[in-house]
C-alpha cells in the first residue's frame, strides 16, 4: 500500500505536465471536414440562415472592454434585442444602449458570421505583450457554444472580428 502511493506520488511529481503547471494536450477534432458536424455551432448557423429563420436561443456577444482602457460589449440575442455598453478610459459605468433589431437583419449577422468562420479560432495563442488585450466573440445557439479572440492591436489588421463588430454596432 504504501509502496503504491509513493509511486502514485512521485508519478503526479515527475509528472511534466504537474510540473509545469499545465494540463497534458489532447487531440483536437478535425476542422479540415467540408461538412460540419452535426450539432455545431456551424451547422446551427446554416441551418438558420437557409431556413430564414433567427433561432431564439441565437446569442452573439462581441466584446473589446479593458479593464483600464474601456471598450466596447455587443450582446446581440436572436429574439430580436440588443444591449451595447461602451465604457471610456477612467470612467467607472458604461454607457448602456438597448435596441430591438429585425429578423432580416439578424440573418445579415448570421450570414457574416458563416461567411467569415467566426466559431473558428484563427490568431496563434501567445504570451501577451504588456498593456495587450483581446477582443472576444462568443456565439451561442440552440445549445452549442464557441469562442474566439483576436489581440485587439490586430482587429483592423486581421479585418474578422472588425466586421463582425462593426455590423452589430449597425443593426438597428
């Protein structure tokens, strides 16, 4: 018994992954396939736009805040609402507005958003530089669920999450 527990022990210490903090990496499923999976995010989001219909449980939320710096948050919710809080460098609250959009434009959305893979994550993950934020877009619909990030010094540059933020701050 005792015997076993040191192993188990020094298994967990020697361990690289304990070592270093940080979980072992596990295979990714392939993105490379023409067809998408049933119950992603993708398939959700055609599904929709060719049926010419908004799911309700559609939520798409875009967001560059700093903590120091301020920014922008997007929520966009498929039963027609949206809410957008821009907070200005020092100031404590954010300037709240909320709005209804149309059916039509939320399909706009929905057809950008497959236009340009936003379920997908496509910036490498890097160390931060000092002061260096992400922009975020989390996409939510009937279940399914994905993120991705750009550095937000890169928005303009990598022109995906932009659009994608500037057609949310255009619906009306």
């Amino acid at each position: 018994m005792k015997r076993s527990l040191l192993l188990l022990f020094t298994a967990l210490v020697l361990s690289p992954a304990v070592l270093m903090n940080r979980p072992t990496l596990k295979a990714w499923p392939s993105t490379d396939s023409l067809t998408p999976s049933k119950g992603s995010v993708e398939s959700e989001l055609k599904a929709a736009f060719a049926g010419g219909k908004v799911p309700p449980h559609l939520s798409v939320f875009y967001s560059d805040m700093h903590g120091l710096w301020g920014g922008t948050s997007i929520v966009i919710r498929g039963r027609g609402t949206g809410e957008r809080r821009e907070r200005s460098r020092g100031k404590e609250k954010p300037k709240v507005v909320k709005k209804r959009i149309d059916q039509g434009q939320l399909l706009e959305l929905i057809k950008l958003l497959i236009e340009l893979r936003a379920w997908e994550q496509q910036t490498p993950d890097r160390p931060p530089l000092p002061d260096e934020s992400r922009a975020t877009l989390s996409i939510s619909v009937n279940g399914q669920a994905s993120e991705s990030w750009e550095w937000f010094n890169e928005i303009s540059k990598n022109n995906r999450l932009i659009q994608i933020k500037t057609k949310m701050l255009g619906l009306k």
